[in-house]
C-alpha cells in the first residue's frame, strides 16, 4: 500500500506570493490533516478535513486555507506569504486514531 | 486542552544502553497517546501508539512505552540503543473518539555514540 504522499518536496517562494501544497492520503483514509513545523514553535495543527469537510482547526491566520476533494486528496495554501511562514508543512492520513505522514513539503520564504 | 511534556531536549546514550525518553501529557478525557521519530528532513514515523486495553505497548525497532494514568506518563524505552536509533522522538497526544488532532511535545534528540 503506498504512502502519504505530499508534493513538492521543496518549494522557494518569495514574500507576498502564495502557494499551494499537495497531499494524497494512503488509499481508503478519509481523514486529512495538516500541521507546520518549525524550529521555534515545534509541531502546530493547521487544520483537518474529513470526506471534503473541515473539522477542525488550529490558531491560524486566515491567510492558511485547504480543502479536500471527492477522493480524499488535500491541498493547503498560503497567501500572501510572510517569512515566518518557512516551514516544514506535513499531511497526515488517517483511518483510525492513528496518523500517518507524508515526507513534508520544505517551503522557504525569501 | 490537551498538552505533552517531553523532559530533557537532548539525551545521549552509548550504543547497547538503556534507552529512556519521558513523557508527560495532560488531559481531560481519555487519551490516545503516540511516539514518533523524524530522520533529518523526512516526515514522521509512527513508533507505537495507546488506545485502550493493554497498558505496556510494544512498537516497531524493539521500542516499548508504558501508558501510566496515575503519573500521566507515556515514557519510551528500549533496552539497547543501535547507532540507528538517533534520531528527534515526538510524544503525542489526541483525544479518544474526538476528531484527528495530535498535539505534540517538543521533541528529544537521541544521540547515540559508539
């Protein structure tokens, strides 16, 4: 069964640009949740989509938006990019109360 | 509001030592506890998890965690540290039957030298 998988591995974007991340769930995980990682603030929830509806939501800026689509993938985007913004972004699928994780996207604002 | 405790930022160990990483986590309703471990620049691994039931969970690469209520404690062990073993270890926790949301300690580096 392949992975979580998340493109693209690295991306350089430039402030006040705004991205997009993609992430495909193991086959058959309906739950899709998104977190960012940092030196300072450690591991930080985005947000979780579950069969195409947020379900909940972390202590973001609007600016940090997602979606999901009929067949479970998800995609993140940043607008209007800050340089705090650099940051490993990870996808998670799960099935049950566990979750699993893609490589991560390595974004680096300049 | 869920939250974790990972004691010590750092431990370092000689290969074929004991391998302990602490854990603490608070919680107002029962919790589902995890360890993961991150390579540099790859994702995160899931190690073992705590649902319910049996409280001494046993993991891949020979890691065991022993879900404690009464200490709030989900600390890592193994009993022979392998140059492969270094690493960053996340402790998680999420709430049982709640929505996918893990919240994770800061991490511990284990450094394991020859």
């Amino acid at each position: 069964k392949a992975g979580v998988t998340q493109t693209p591995r690295y991306l350089i974007k430039t402030r006040g640009q705004q991205v997009t991340l993609s992430c495909s769930p193991i086959s058959g995980h309906r739950s899709v949740s998104w977190y960012q990682q940092t030196p300072g603030q450690g591991l930080q929830f985005l947000f979780e989509y579950f069969s195409e509806t947020q379900r909940n939501k972390g202590n973001f800026p609007g600016r940090f938006s997602g979606r999901q689509f009929s067949n479970s993938r998800s995609e993140m985007n940043v607008s209007t990019l800050e340089l705090g913004d650099s940051a490993l972004y990870l996808c998670a699928s799960s099935f049950g109360p566990e979750a699993f994780f893609g490589q991560g996207t390595r974004l680096t604002v300049v | 509001a869920q939250s974790v405790t990972q004691l010590g930022s750092h431990v370092s160990v000689s290969e074929g030592a004991l391998v302990l990483l602490r854990c603490n986590y608070s919680s107002s309703v029962p919790p589902y506890l995890f360890w993961y471990v991150q390579y540099p620049n790859q994702g995160l691994q899931l190690l073992l998890k705590y649902t319910t039931g049996a409280t001494l969970v046993k993991g891949i690469n020979g890691f065991e965690a022993e879900f404690k209520k009464s200490e709030t404690s989900f600390h890592l062990t193994k009993p022979s540290a392998h140059m492969s073993d270094a690493a960053e270890y996340f402790c998680a926790v999420s709430e049982s039957g709640g929505f996918q949301k893990l919240v994770f300690g800061t991490g511990t580096r284990l450094l394991v030298s020859p």
